[in-house]
C-alpha cells in the first residue's frame, strides 16, 4: 500500500544528460508512456489531467533546484530542462 505522502517516482526513461533535441525529447515522451503502460500501479498521475497538472507544478517549481544548487536557470530554456520537469509524474 502507498503512503498518501509518495509523490510518485522517476519514469524510466534514460540518462537526461544526452537530452539537447526535440527528437530526445520525443523518445522521452515515449519511454515514459511505455513505463505507464509497464507500471501502471507506480504512477499517481494516469489521466491526462493529473499529467497536466503535475507537469505545470513542475515547470514552475523547476527553477529552485538550479537556485538551492548555486547553478544558473537556463535562459532560454532547454530541451533537457523539459524532460527533467517531465519525468517526474
């Protein structure tokens, strides 16, 4: 049974660091939805809307990693920033 305080996991979907395209992207995309259908019970946010919804808290929260870490938030963002906001459902 799930704790009411898990926040979900990680998909699994590779290593971000080689993620600097829309096509890198795009195989996380599908790598992600791959482990939904592999692991349907791990994932908390399985609608489109509970996906949504997750993704934007992420964007928005994003920066503060980089900031806690003393790095500078890219600016422009990059693709790599995306997929790291995105594979946390």
């Amino acid at each position: 049974m799930r704790s009411p305080y898990d926040s979900g996991r990680p998909a699994e979907t590779g290593d971000l660091d080689q993620v600097t395209s829309l096509a890198n992207v795009t195989r996380i995309v599908d790598e992600m939805r791959n482990d939904l259908e592999a692991h349907p019970g791990d994932w908390e946010t399985v609608t489109l809307e509970t996906f949504l919804e997750a993704l934007s808290r992420s964007l928005t929260a994003h920066p503060q990693p980089h900031h806690n870490f003393g790095e500078p938030f890219p600016d422009p963002p990059t693709w790599k920033l995306f997929a790291e906001a995105t594979v946390y459902e």
